[in-house]
C-alpha cells in the first residue's frame, strides 16, 4: 500500500483488526530488537564496569602506596641527618645553624629545616638560603610532643610556624646518651607548591578529562588540593568529594591501604589509606569518562529497531491484506443479524479459523436465549453464597447497594437487607475520606487491579470502626455493571501495626526517642533553618551502679533520668536516649546560654539520683556537651561538636557542663570508655 493511498484511509480504519494486528506486529519486532540490544548491552557494561572498578582499586592503592613509600623515604634522609647530629646543636644555635647548613640535600623537598631542643623550644631554622635563630616554640604541639617520646612524626595540616603557609611538619627525634631524647631534627613541607604531592593532585586541561584527586589527614582535613586556596578546609564541603567523604564517614574513617571502590550518581568513587603518615586519597571519576560509548550505542540500538519495525510493517500489511479479506465478509455478515434476524442462512463459507468463527458465531446466538435463563438462577445462587459467605459482601452500581450480605449488616449494625438501595456515602465516616476513594478505585481499575485499602466506618448507632474494604468490578469491560466489595474489621490490625511504628522509633526502657528517630529530628531541624541548642548528656559513675547492684538498678536509674529530661521539655523540644547512659536533648531556637543554664540544672538534679546497695549508696552524675551547628554544618556535624563538649566536660571532672564554640570540636577529642 503506498504512503499517498494510506494517508486517504478515514480514521476507522485505524480501529480495525488488520490496523491492530500491524501496528502490533511492528511494537513486537521493534522490542524484540531493542530488548536483544538492551540485554546485550547491559551486560557488557556490567562487565566493564567491574573492569573499571577493579582497575581503579589498583590504581589509587598504587598511588597510596608510592606516596606512603615517598614519606617513609623522606623519613629515612631525616633519621640518617638525625643520627650525625651532634649533641651541642641542641642548645648552641651556631652550632646548630653549622648542621642544618649541611643538610641542603633535604630542602629539595623541604622548605624549613630546624632544631628543637628538648623542651620544644626552636634553637635554629634554616629555609634553604640562610639560617637563623629562631623564637618560635612548639612545646605545645601534639606532634612535637610525640617525638619528644622518642616517636619520628608527620603532623597534621597547619599554618607553617616560620611562614604561615599551609604545611606538614616532619620530625625526628635526637638520641643522647641512655637512649633520651636531647633534641629534635625537622623539616615543613609546604602543601601549596611542587613537592612529594604534586602529582597526586591536578586539574586537567582537557574537558574529557574530569578525574578529581584529593589527600586529606585522618580527620578529613585538606592536605592536598589542585586549588591552594582549599588547602586545610574540610574535605567533607568539597561539591565534588561530598558523596566519598560521607561514606568514609560512616565506615568510622578508616585508613587502610586496602581500596574502597565504587559507582554511585554517574561516578566512580575510590578511597585507600596511604601508610606511614596516615593520610588518605579520594579519587572521583565520571562513568562516561571510563565506561565510554555505552549510551550511544543504546540510541543507535534504538534508531535500528524502528528501521526493522517499519519495514517489516509493510510486509506484514500486504500479508493481512490478503488473509483477512474473508473476515471482512463475516463482519458484514454481522452487521445485518439485528436487521434479518437470520441465524442459520447467508453465512459467507470459509476455511481455517475464519470459518469456525462463523460456525461459532451461529452457535452463540443459539445458546444467548438459554444463557438469559441461567443467569437469572446464577443470581439466586449469588445471594445464598452471601448469605453464608463470613466476611462482608456487597454490590454497588452509581453508588448505591444493589446486594447486601448479611455480614455486611451485621458488620455496621443493620437488619439483613436494611441497606439496599441506600447510598454507600451513608456508611463512611468521613466525607472527604469518600470523596477520595473514588479517584483511588479507579486508578486501580485502570490498572487491572483489585482495589484495597482501610476506612473508617459509621456504625448504625454512630460509633465508628476500621475496616478493609477489598473491590473489583463485577465486569471489567462494562464499568456501568457495578463493582463488588468485601468488608471485614480491621480495627485490632491496625491497632497492632501503629504500636510497632511506635516501638521502632522509641526506646523501650525509658520510652524516650530513639537513636535514628532523634538523628532525623536533628536533620529536619538543621533543614528548617531555625537549628536551636543540642545538648549532650552522659551519666558519670553508671558502670559502677551496673556492676554492683546489677542491670535492674541501672535501668531503674536509665528510667529516672528520662523523667528527668521530659520534665525539662517545652514547645518543639525532644528528649532521646542515644543508646546505653547516652542521652540527648534538641531544644528550641534559643541562647547557648539558656542551653548551659538548663544543663547545669541537670547535672545537679541527676547528682541526686542513684541507687541503695547493701548499705552503701551508688550515686551517679552527668557530664554535658552543649552545641549549636557551626554555618554550614550537617546534623553529624552538630551532634559531634556536642559530643565533644561533653568529653571536655568529663576531663574537667565530670558532673559539669561544657559548650564549645563552633569548629573547636576537632581539637576536643569524640571518644571515652571510664564511666
């Protein structure tokens, strides 16, 4: 047929059976194309991205382990210099400054090099083109600290203390007689120039090319960054990196040469730890970079799969054309019984199917008159199984009960057929609940689908009750046929289903918030935009209340404090025991000042309870950690800021309360074990 001669075919002969079983045919042959190419497709990226991921674990553990090997190296120069150091260059800054001068080799790397005695007082710095006396004092550094331990240490990211430039400061303790440490040798390694890290970080210049790289300390800090102005932030504010941090994160931010790799949001993500310094390397890679023409290949399947359709179409049309032109005779065929009335005479002969269609066709006509019959003792047979059917039964058609079933009655408290022919509105407790079931049944309907859901409904005496109400059409091809329902009590069901959502959410001893539904109360908080005062609370002295009067007397204690807390909420506040003597206030957008006023309240009130064993009392006392979110910060954030308030408390002796200013949470330490 030509493309001039089907585009004169009027409408109807879309609705045909030969248009139907074309346009069938060519939605068959192009799914089975694109289908066969989809399969085939997936499974080759399947299998290439395992490849990625395999190379890209290899790849970042090569580039831990090169740089774990640099620093180590880098440690190995500074302990052979540490080893010919002579003892005076510890307090004799000439003869100090005479040492570093000789040690020149190591500025290639290093920008500083210096002297500490052993008090970490700096006797002489050199920066590669002269020495110097120096004034500065690392006594009070952690690292310095260390190596007057008698431990070679990498610091952590910070402000260069002969310079001010981002670095890493290297050092290597001097031994003096009877093993002691009588001077410290060092070197800073700026962050934000070309040296041991320079190639592990970069911005590409081709815009293909997208793989970005990032170093960062144990706690996430910038060590690393193609942007100098980046370096010592927080790797958790990187766009890019925010999906690998956070996972890193959550794994409680391991440091291990072993590779994380995964794929997530169109990237793939690898973390490994670099040994030595205990540094860590991110590396994200967009997927389209590393798996490559996937997705045109999946367009071109497509553009072949409408090719082979169409032209398949075509043959299929002249091949129906053909054999279905007797079909066309028995349609007519039809057409003229309500005229005739003829059963039995004028039937167009046929072979095949077509031919029996015809034979069948007589056949029902004859059998329709004795089917009226039977249906009208179907419908007497209907009625007996309602009548003994337990659960609800009932027919509706335009919103009226056509068939009501004793239970159903029984059910909303009604005599046996008191409700025919009244409106279904009349048994439903809500007006609006009604209004909406509508919509809902017939979504489901289209869906070929039963419809089920639970309502509450109207008693005849007015009190209300639960039910499930199941529907399905009596006739799915006929919607004015009516639908019919069942009814059964749903009330206990229900009951039971909204006391295990509370139970999830809740602590089961002290019946305060639990761990996770605290966390999504913090998250909505923060995302409201008024955060309020997070305070931190855990008990002092409660293992020894455990240990010696036992686990009942504990969570007698556990019960008291929760009290306590409920006691202190107001408005928006909640309460929540974060697991063990762990406990958590979130107070209304407020003063950190109120905040530590009501903790300290509480620290005194919980110095109050306790427990009597064996003639002795065990009391208990808290410690409180009060926070409000830094800008910026994430509800982890905020609640480790708290945590950290509240171990400050606990070194500054316990039954007291602490607040932190924001950012001084890293400084403070998340972890005790002494209760």
């Amino acid at each position: 047929m030509a493309p001039s001669t089907l585009l004169k075919l009027p409408l109807s002969w879309l609705r045909t059976l030969k248009a139907r079983l074309l346009l069938a045919s060519v939605l068959v042959i192009a799914a089975s194309v694109l289908t066969t190419a989809s399969v085939l497709l997936a499974r080759v990226e399947l299998r290439s991205e395992q490849a990625v991921l395999d190379l890209e674990s290899s790849h970042i553990e090569q580039k831990a382990a090169l740089l774990g090997q640099r620093v180590v190296m880098l440690q190995r120069m500074m302990r052979a210099a540490a080893e010919r150091m002579p003892h005076a260059a510890a307090t004799d800054a000439d003869e100090a400054i005479r040492f570093l001068e000789a040690r020149m080799a190591l500025t290639t790397t290093l920008d500083h090099l210096f002297v500490a005695d052993a008090r970490g007082h700096v006797v002489a710095v050199h920066d590669g083109q002269r020495g110097r006396t120096s004034t500065v004092d690392l006594a009070g550094s952690g690292f310095l600290r260390r190596t007057l331990d008698g431990l070679p240490m990498v610091s952590e990211p910070m402000p260069d203390p002969f310079g001010g430039k981002p670095v890493v400061v290297l050092t290597m303790p001097v031994m003096g007689p009877g093993h002691r440490v009588v001077a410290v040798f060092g070197g800073t390694m700026r962050l934000d120039r070309r040296n041991l890290l320079d190639d592990l970080t970069f911005t590409p210049r081709d815009e293909r090319q997208q793989a970005t790289t990032l170093l960062t300390d144990a706690r996430g800090t910038i060590v690393a960054h193609p942007q100098g102005a980046r370096l010592l932030a927080d790797a958790a504010t990187e766009p890019m990196m925010a999906a690998a941090v956070a996972r890193w994160v959550t794994q409680g931010r391991p440091v291990e040469p072993s590779a994380i790799v995964w794929r997530a949001e169109g990237q793939f993500f690898a973390i490994a730890g670099v040994p030595g310094p205990d540094w860590v390397l991110f590396r994200i890679v967009p997927d389209g970079q590393l798996l490559g023409g996937i997705e045109e290949a999946c367009g071109e399947a497509m553009a072949w799969a409408v090719g082979v359709a169409v032209a398949g179409g075509g043959v299929i049309l002249a091949l129906l054309t053909l054999l279905l032109h007797p079909l066309a005779q028995l349609r007519e065929r039809v057409r003229r019984l309500d005229a005739d009335g003829g059963v039995d005479d004028d039937w167009p002969r046929a072979a095949g199917e077509i031919g029996d269609l015809g034979v069948v066709l007589q056949r029902t006509l004859r059998e329709r008159a004795a089917g009226e019959q039977q249906q009208r003792a179907l419908m007497a047979q209907l009625g007996s199984v309602m009548a003994a059917a337990p659960i609800g039964i009932a027919i509706t058609r335009h919103r009226q009960f056509e068939l009501v079933s004793a239970e159903w009655c029984a059910l909303l408290g009604w005599p046996e057929g008191a409700l025919v022919g009244w409106p279904a509105r009349d048994v439903f407790a809500s007006q609006v609940d009604y209004d909406d079931l509508g919509a809902r049944v017939l979504a489901s309907f289209v869906r070929d689908e039963p419809y089920a859901g639970e309502h509450e409904f109207r008693r005849r005496d007015g009190s209300h009750f639960w039910g499930r109400l199941t529907g399905r059409p009596v006739d799915p091809g006929t919607p004015g046929a009516g639908t019919i329902w069942l009814l059964e009590d749903a009330t206990h069901q229900r009951a039971e289903r909204e006391r295990l959502a509370w139970s999830a959410r809740h602590d089961g001893l002290t019946r305060l918030l639990n761990r996770v539904a605290f966390e999504e109360r913090l998250r909505a908080q923060l995302d409201s935009g008024a955060p309020g005062v997070l305070l931190v609370l855990d008990l002092d002295h409660f293992k020894q209340v455990n240990d010696a009067a036992g686990h009942a007397a504990g969570d007698r204690v556990l019960r008291e404090v929760a009290a306590l807390l409920l006691q202190q909420l107001r408005g928006n506040d909640v309460a929540a025991r974060l697991g063990g003597d762990e406990f958590a206030l979130l107070l209304s957008p407020g003063e950190v000042a109120g905040g530590l006023a009501l903790a300290q309240r509480l620290c005194e009130a919980v110095a109050r309870l306790g427990v009597e064993h064996q003639g002795r009392w065990l009391g208990v006392g808290a410690s409180i950690g009060v926070a409000e979110p830094a800008p910026g910060a994430t509800a982890a954030a905020w609640q480790e800021a708290a945590d950290a308030a509240c171990y400050a408390a606990k070194r500054g002796g316990r039954g007291r309360a602490v607040s932190l200013k924001p950012g001084a949470a890293s400084q403070a330490g998340l972890a005790w074990t002494d209760n």
